[in-house]
C-alpha cells in the first residue's frame, strides 16, 4: 500500500515513479481510466516503438520491457531525470503526467539509440 500511495503522491505531484514492475493497486491494469499505458520494448536494436504519441493531461505509464543485449539497456530520460538499467527479462516502469506540446525524449547512454514520447 505505501508504494501506491507513494505513486498517487507522485503522479499528483507530476513527477516520475520508476518501478522494477508495475506498481499492483488503482494503476494496474487499466484500472485508472484515463491512465495511457505504453510498452516500449529494449533490443539489440534499440527501442520499439521509438516514437510515441500520447493524449496531454493524462498520466502515461511508460513501460520497458528487457528483450535483449545492448547499450539501450541503459535508458536515460533527462526529461525526468531519470535514469536506469532494464535487462531481458526485467521490467521498468516511468509515471509521468505530460503537458500539450511537450516532448519526453529518451536514449541509450552513448545515445545510439532514441526515442521520444509526445503529447498532443
């Protein structure tokens, strides 16, 4: 119960939670009905989908998800100032309520590999 309360806190805050799975509570599962949820899967090749865009205002669970081996294991989000190792098989997830225009951009940490989430 203090994670989620500690996730609702978050998210009212605007701030990013970072979670090594999804947090089980009122976000879970598309329990939250404005809560958009994306999975972007980490490769050998990068992320995909590398570009994503979502509804502003509404609370974005950003979910990725380990499938294999490369610097894009290490993902940096300046945006939220957040930064992490998913491996294959682990999950990592990111809360973060997007303003209209804004752009949470996200890379490896050579910054090979990109990818972006936008709100419209």
């Amino acid at each position: 119960m203090k994670k989620l309360n500690t996730a609702v806190t978050a998210l009212a805050l605007g701030v990013g939670v970072l979670a090594a799975t999804a947090p089980q509570g009122a976000f879970a599962h598309g329990k939250n009905k404005n809560a958009q949820n994306v999975t972007v899967n980490v490769t050998s090749s990068g992320y995909s989908p590398s570009t994503i865009a979502v509804k502003a205002g509404r609370p974005v669970h950003l979910t990725f998800v380990g499938k294999g081996n490369s610097c894009a294991n290490e993902v940096s989000i300046p945006a939220l100032k957040k930064s992490f190792s998913v491996q294959p098989g682990q999950k990592k997830e990111v809360v973060f309520t997007p303003k209209k225009g804004q752009t949470v951009a996200f890379a490896c940490s050579m910054k090979m590999f990109k990818g972006k989430v936008t709100a419209k």
